[in-house]
C-alpha cells in the first residue's frame, strides 16, 4: 500500500466541533462583579450587625486591623468622612476597646490608628472565616487559572481605587439639581 493509500484510509482525526457548554461574554463578568459587589455589600452589612456594630465603624476597623498603617486623616478621606466624623468613629471604637490612637512617628500632628488586640480579633472572627472559604474555592484551579483571577481582582481594584479617586477630587454635587 502507498503512503498516499494509507493517508485516503486512515480516520480523520477527532476535530471538537462543539461548542463549549458556556460562552461567557464581557456583560456576565460584568455582571457577576456587580453580583459580587453587593454580596460584600450585604456581608459586611450582616457582619456589622452580628458584632453590634454600625455597618461604617465595622467598615473602619477591618481597615484599621489591615496590616497597613491608617492615620484618622486618611481612613477618613478613604470613607468618604468628615473630620469631625471621622473622631466619633475613632472615639467610639476606641471607648470600645477595638482601637487605639498612637502618636504618628514622623507628623506630630497626626495620629496612627491600631486595632487593640481584641479589635484584631473581633476582625479575625468576622472575616476570617470568608478569607478561608475563598482560599479553599481557589483550590480548584490550576496555576495559570490563578494568575488571570489574580490579574483580574488586581485590575478590578484598580479600577475602582481609580473611581474612588477622581469621585473624592471632584466637588460634592449640588443638592438642588
């Protein structure tokens, strides 16, 4: 038999003409970030509540117990508060025993907001247990699926650190319009 008559005979191979059982399309991601967006939303509402704390102090402290240092200033400028605000927030989340204000090392004007060892915990006790959901949830993917879920929640932060930006530089809209 020639090489051509083996080649006329031989099976084609198995080309995949189906299509795959789901095709995502931009509007899902978009969608299931929204989706996402308000799961947080209503977690952290929930978790406030658990914890007899209001939805913005709770906010706070899991930003004061990051291990990121915060001045009042800037977590104040981060939530959208005034200053004013932004010290009976501090007061009462000190008065609770869940922060403590430390004098900033550099600007003496300034003061460093910590979690007390009990506002560490009370933050570990709320959101722990979803940090371990996640990470268990992640365990189903391979390496490479990892980087791009990274290199998405990465680039969604920054679109919305980018959103948060330009919405506190620009002045307040009027309340008449």
């Amino acid at each position: 038999m020639s090489e051509t008559q083996a080649d006329e005979t031989a099976p084609e191979p198995a080309v995949d003409t189906e299509l795959p059982a789901t095709l995502v399309t931009i509007e899902d991601v978009v969608t299931q970030a929204r989706r996402a967006m308000e799961a947080v939303q209503d977690f952290m509402i929930q978790r406030a509540r658990r914890f007899d704390l209001n939805t913005t102090d709770f906010v706070a402290l899991i930003r004061i117990a990051a291990p990121d240092q915060t001045t009042g200033g800037q977590l104040a400028r981060a939530m959208g508060l005034r200053s004013s605000s932004m010290t009976a927030l501090a007061d009462r989340l000190e008065q609770a025993g869940l922060i403590r204000r430390v004098p900033h090392p550099t600007d003496r004007r300034s003061a460093v907001l910590e979690a007390t060892p009990r506002g560490h915990a009370l933050a570990m006790r709320a959101i722990g247990p979803v940090a371990f959901d996640v990470a268990t949830a992640t365990q189903a993917f391979e390496h490479d699926q990892l980087a791009a879920i990274h290199d998405f929640l990465t680039g969604l932060s920054e679109v919305f650190e980018h959103r948060a930006r330009r919405v506190g530089a620009a002045p307040a809209p009027d309340a008449q319009s």
